[in-house]
C-alpha cells in the first residue's frame, strides 16, 4: 500500500474528498503526460505507431474494467453525455415507446431522454425511496417500455444499485438496459456480463482517476449496427487510414463511434491511471473505499446535529457518503469545510464525501473534527 501512496503527492494541509465530482492523477499519469509533451516537442509525430500501441493497450485495459467481451466492443469518447447521446439518437423510436429511469439521476442521464419528446417518448420517472427500489425500478417497464437507463451508483445520495437483478429483469421483459456507469467504474468492480447490459459509458476523470474529456463506451455486439450514426470522419471508418479509397463504411467495432483525431494527450494519461488501479486490483480498490467510506459513516453518526443521507448498508453504496448538520445551510458547512481544505461537494440534500482507496486515515480522522467543530 505503501508504494501507491507515493503515486499522490497532494498541498500540504489539503483534505481531498471528491472523487465522484474531479480526482487528482496520480504521479504516473502526469509523468505520462510530460513525456508525451517532451516527446511532442523533440520528435512531433515520428513514432505515431507507438501513440496507436498505447491506445490499444488503453482499450485493453478499459475492456478488462468492464468485463467486456473484446476491445471490439469499446469506444474512446469525449465523455459519458456523448455515449448517452449516441444510444438516445441512435435507436429509432416510435411515437408512445417509454424509457424508465430513476428520480435520482445526474441531469446527463435524464436529459438526453427527455430531449426526445418531439418524436413522442415518454420518460417514466421511478422513486428509489423504497426497501427494493430494483423492483419498482421493473414494475414500471409496460408494454411500451424500450429502454431502462439508471446510474450505477446515484450521484447524490451515492445508492448502489443492484445491476445484476435490474438486467436478468430487463432481459425477461425485452427491455434494453444502459448503465450510466461513472460512479461505479474505478470504484467498484463492473461487469457488463455479468449485467447483460446494453450499453454502459462512463468518463476518466472520477474514480479512474484520469484527465477530462476521455472516456468509454461500451455497446454490445450485436447492437452496433442498430445504432444511427450521426457523426462521421476517417477514424470511424472500417478501412481507416487508406486514404485513397473512394467507397467507405462504418468500422464493424465500436470504433464506429469514433469520427476523428484520437485524445491521444488524455490516453496517455488515462492509461497510466489505469495501469495503477490494475496494480491495486479492483477487489482491493472497493475493499479499501469501502473502509473509508464505513470510517466517514461512523465520525459523523457520532457528531450530534449530523443528518446522514447515504445508504448505512455497505451493500447499497460505493464511494460517495452524505451528510448535513442540522440547522446550518448546506452550502455554509461547505463553505467552512473550503476554509479548513477539505475538498468535497455540496448534492442533494447534503455535503458529498467521496475517498479513494489511497485516501489516509489522518484525512478523514480531520475532516471529522472540523465537521464537528462547525456543529458546535
């Protein structure tokens, strides 16, 4: 453990709990990036091959996170809003289809469905209030449901969702099934198998602990050729780089989501970041977030005036837990937490922790006594 310690050099002082929203790179992913830089300006793009070498091996990597089946099924895309798009555009709806998804979700995963309200789909809102939130989830696919979208893991409230029970029933009802996957993917082990999910997309720059802008797409197989494209170019096509050819067509992989120039600054960083969450293995990520976040759940409850707004069932959660103090808006407690250096969130109804796997003790053990300190 200690070796990837030395992967976050953070300010002194600094109180970092805010990998659902921006995470630091660790040290490997910004060597990356200056070597990438220094290269660039020695050499240009001499040794372009080697820049296409890495990025397979970013897809590799991203392929084996996901469980999917092969790299095939794997797009490099600027973020998870554009992965969403490409599924709500690239179905072709019917006047009266129904999408559900929860009360809950990030405006990402809401808005791109209702922005199809002009063809005539319906978005059937689903409270996640209740004991089995999987089953009221199920009970609102009718007849005209063709798409349950749901986060993995909400952004707010930091609810974990059952998403092996959700596909088996989605499948049974014939219903697609996308995974807004940024709060589970780098935190938690994902399987679209395991899920029998649709799609799944999420962005770097949270619990992968990459750049912005770079992210992932994953698409099953035999959906590929059913989703509309709308964006075109010569890094899509399936004949890419011979540039002579005057008949084209879509690359039979996901790379068909791709239309141009590759991120290839924010690949060299988002691979070194998931080379270390390799080292780490993720059964040993989610074993230590969950420490963390089981450390956080136990300082506040003994804080008097702390209202807890997470799932206290380890099961039900990843990496995010929420609180408020009784008596004292939620953006002031934010606020004084600024002033102390403790880097968090205000969601929802509450402040949003969220620590990773590298995040020591002594942070969260002074976090919790200026929490206390601004209760009173």
């Amino acid at each position: 453990m200690s070796t990837f310690l030395d992967e976050f050099v953070q300010a002194p002082g600094l109180r970092y709990l805010n990998h659902a929203a921006v995470a630091p790179w660790p040290n490997r992913a910004a060597e990356a990036v200056a070597r990438f830089a220094r290269e660039n300006v020695l050499l240009g793009a001499r040794d372009y091959s080697d820049w296409m070498t890495l990025e397979q091996r970013l897809r590799e990597r991203l392929m084996r996170l996901l469980n999917a089946p092969s790299t095939d099924d794997v797009a490099l895309v600027k973020n998870t809003s554009e992965a969403l798009s490409f599924v709500a555009f690239g179905l072709e709806w019917q006047a009266g289809d129904q999408i559900v998804i929860s009360d809950e979700e990030f405006p990402s995963n809401r808005i791109v469905w209702e922005a199809l309200a002009p063809q005539g789909v319906e978005v059937i809102q689903v409270s996640l209030k209740g004991e089995d939130p999987e089953s009221a989830l199920l009970a609102a696919c009718g007849p005209r449901t063709r798409l349950m979208s749901v986060s993995a893991v909400q952004f707010a409230s930091g609810l974990r969702l059952d998403l092996q029970r959700l596909g088996v029933g989605c499948k049974r009802q014939n219903v697609l099934f996308c995974i807004d996957a940024i709060q589970q993917l780098g935190a938690l082990p994902f399987d679209v198998q395991a899920y029998q999910c649709d799609f799944a997309m999420a962005d770097g720059h949270k619990w992968l602990l990459g750049p912005e802008g770079l992210g992932v797409f994953y698409c099953r197989s035999e959906l590929r050729e059913h989703l509309k494209l709308h964006e075109f170019g010569w890094h899509m096509l399936e004949h890419m780089g011979d540039y002579n050819r005057t008949g084209w067509e879509p690359a039979k992989s996901a790379r068909r989501f791709e239309c141009g120039s590759p991120n290839m600054l924010g690949a060299m960083a988002l691979e070194a970041s998931l080379s270390l969450l390799e080292e780490v293995g993720m059964e040993e990520v989610a074993r230590l977030i969950a420490e963390r976040v089981q450390w956080l759940q136990d300082g506040l409850s003994a804080i008097p005036g702390v209202q807890l707004h997470s799932p206290l069932n380890p099961a039900r959660r990843g990496g995010i837990f929420s609180f408020s103090i009784d008596g004292i808006d939620t953006h002031l407690v934010y606020e004084q937490l600024k002033q102390h250096q403790v880097v968090c969130i205000p969601r929802g109804p509450g402040i949003r922790f969220s620590p990773h796997f590298y995040t020591e003790k002594r942070v969260i053990d002074e976090t919790l006594q200026i929490v206390a300190g601004i209760a009173g």
